[in-house]
C-alpha cells in the first residue's frame, strides 16, 4: 500500500468514526444498512484499492478504528441470522429488474463470517433464512468466494433445490436466457440430488434455454431423474412444439426414442428426413447421452443403436486417416458405430445385416465391415 493510499484510508477511518460511532449500536444490531454496505464490500474483496490478499477483517479494518470494526462484525452476524430479510421471491425480482437489494452483500458476509467461526451453526439456519442468503448469493452480479455454499450443496441439497426453484422460476418468468449458478451445479457430481428434481422443472417451463443448456438438462434428467416422471415430461413437451426450434424438437424426439425406442423410432425417422441440419444434433445429442459418467448409465438395446447410425451414417459416414478419424463428427459417429460391435456378437451381425440392407449405408460399408470383422 503507497503511503498516498494509506493516508487516504486514514481520512476514510476518520470520517467513518466520526459519522458512525454516535449510531455504532445500529451497526452493531445489522439495521445500519447504509453504514454496513461498505464495509461489507470491503470484506468479501469488492473494495477498490483496498489488497484482496488482506484478510477480510483486516479488509474492514482499513475503513474503521477496532472499536467500529468489531461493531461491523457483530452487525454482519445479526444481518445473516437474525435481521429480517426479503424472501427468495423478492430477491429474484429485484434482479429481474436489475437491481439489488442493500441487505445483499451485508447479509452475506455475514454468512461467510459465521461459516468461517461456526460452520455447523450456518448450515443449521432455518429454511426460509437459508433461502434468502442463498438468493442473495445467486443475485451477486460478483464472482464471489463462497465457503458455505458448496457445504450446503452437499448437507442440505433440498434447501438449495427449494431457493433456485423459487429463484431461477421467478427469473424465467421474465425471460431469462441466463441462470446464475445453474452450469456449476450441471457439472458438480454432488449436487445430484438436487439436479434431479430441477432439471425436470427446468426442461417444463424453461423454453426459452439455448440448445447446448437443453442437452445437459436432458443428460442430467437421464441420469438422475426419476424414469417415469421423465416419460411424462418427454410426452407433454412433444405435444406442445408448435413454434419451437428445429433442433430442440428434435432434441425431444430423441428423448423420446432414448427413452421409449420401439415406440418413437419412426416418428424420429420421419422427422429427420436426411436433414443435416436436425441429423447433427441428433448426433451431438446421442453421444452426449450415451458416454460414461456419473449417475444412472443411459442405455439403448442394439436394435436402437442400429436405427440411430441407420439415420446419422449416410450424411456423416466417417472419415479415417491413418487409423484416426478425421474430424469431430466423425469421432462420434465411429464411437457409435463400435458401441454397436460391443454388442453379444449374434446380435450385432443381425443389426449390421439389417444395415446392410439398407441402400444408403454403402457409404458407411468399410467401418460396417471393420465393426463386422472384429466380432467374436
């Protein structure tokens, strides 16, 4: 810190101590929400010119003498536990219109105050309470460091889960293309469980979500969501595509056929109609599907397989170069095509025969016969 940056710190100290001290019990109570503001930025790191390698309360102690500090710690505890705070509905319209709400950083400093001191005694807050903060957080538009927040994802998954339903619904409502939090959670293994549940809520009312968000929604649900429940959901949103997107109705149909084959595989068929521009995420959308990872394995019978390198072979026949395919999409069409030669061998060759007779999978006949030849 430059000795000009000090002394300026030190006009900043004075004039908090001789401006906050008369009112230090509503600091110290949390309801001094315009004297608590800066310093609750300064703790979390927000604070210009303030070093972030300090620790917080060392940040804090930059703009205030000890006295005034320990009545700005005290205030952030009381504004995360005991301060009333607005409901995780008034916080996501708050955001929806761009705005935040004062208690904000107050609050959730606090939170992260009491973590570090008493983690147990956070994570045992009550519902409503932890929903706010919750909120709170997934309404900072700052990338913030966060050490309650992964503890509560993995100890109290359905308080998460019940805070971003109310949040992420309130934010979809108005048009949202964007939901704070919702791609750490797609690819975090621990939040399973409450993915489980959102990812079906997500898929039903969500419609305005980009296509490569739809595939990991559809991936997760997959995998964890409950079979039945996910049929369900498959059968009313192809029933209501009018005026949908191309290819996310054809990311529905093949959820469908994965999901009920003998009863979709030619509604597929006839939608595709050897169109790239519907073939292509029917690739990129089975290969997603059917790769190993956490949770249930998405599986297809070998017939299946068949009629899904029977649609996406003739305009993606793989290319291979010295042994290696050529390009992406060749990539996965050949996984696919050897996922079929994993099959029991009687099985194969009969979906391979029945490929064969197909006129337009010439195109695909050297990897048939590869896939052929190394069959047991």
């Amino acid at each position: 810190m430059t000795e000009a940056t000090e002394q300026n710190f030190d006009q900043i100290r004075a004039r908090n101590d001789a401006s906050l001290m008369p009112e230090i019990e509503a600091v110290r109570s949390g309801t001094a929400v315009h004297a608590l503001e800066q310093f609750a930025r300064a703790y979390l790191g927000m604070y210009m010119n303030i070093d972030v390698d300090l620790s917080p309360v060392d940040r804090v102690a930059t703009l205030a003498n000890p006295e005034l500090v320990d009545a700005v710690l005290e205030g952030f505890g009381a504004a995360a536990t005991t301060v009333p705070l607005p409901d995780a509905a008034e916080i996501a319209s708050a955001r929806a219109r761009g705005n935040e709400h004062p208690m904000n950083f107050i609050a959730l400093a606090g939170m992260d105050l009491l973590a570090e001191r008493a983690m147990d005694e956070a994570l045992a807050l009550p519902e409503e309470r932890l929903q706010s903060l919750l909120s709170f957080y997934f309404a900072s538009t700052a990338e913030l460091e966060n050490r309650w927040y992964p503890q509560l994802v993995e100890r109290r998954p359905e308080t998460v889960a019940a805070a971003l339903a109310i949040y992420w619904g309130i934010l979809i409502d108005r048009g949202a293309a964007y939901l704070p939090g919702l791609l750490a959670l797609l690819h975090e293994q621990r939040a399973a469980p409450i993915m489980a549940t959102l990812s079906l809520t997500l898929l039903q009312r969500w419609k305005q979500c980009r296509l490569k968000l739809l595939v990991e929604l559809l991936n997760v649900a997959f995998r964890y969501a409950d079979e039945q429940d996910l049929r369900q959901l498959i059968e009313t949103m192809l029933a209501d595509q009018d005026g949908v997107n191309v290819k996310k109705t054809l990311l529905w149909m093949a959820a469908a056929f994965f999901i009920s084959p003998d009863e979709h595989e030619q509604q597929l068929t006839d939608y595709c109609q050897a169109s790239k521009e519907k073939i292509l995420p029917l690739l990129d959308f089975s290969y997603r599907l059917l790769q190993p990872g956490p949770g249930n394995p998405v599986k297809m019978n070998a017939h299946a397989l068949a009629v899904l390198l029977r649609i996406i072979g003739p305009k993606f026949p793989p290319k291979v170069v010295d042994g290696e395919a050529d390009d992406s999409f060749s990539l996965k069409v050949l996984w696919l095509f050897h996922r079929l030669g994993e099959q029991p061998a009687d099985t194969a060759r009969r979906e391979i025969k029945w490929l064969r007779s197909a006129r337009v999978m010439r195109r695909c006949e050297a990897v048939l016969d590869e896939i052929e030849a190394g069959l047991a």
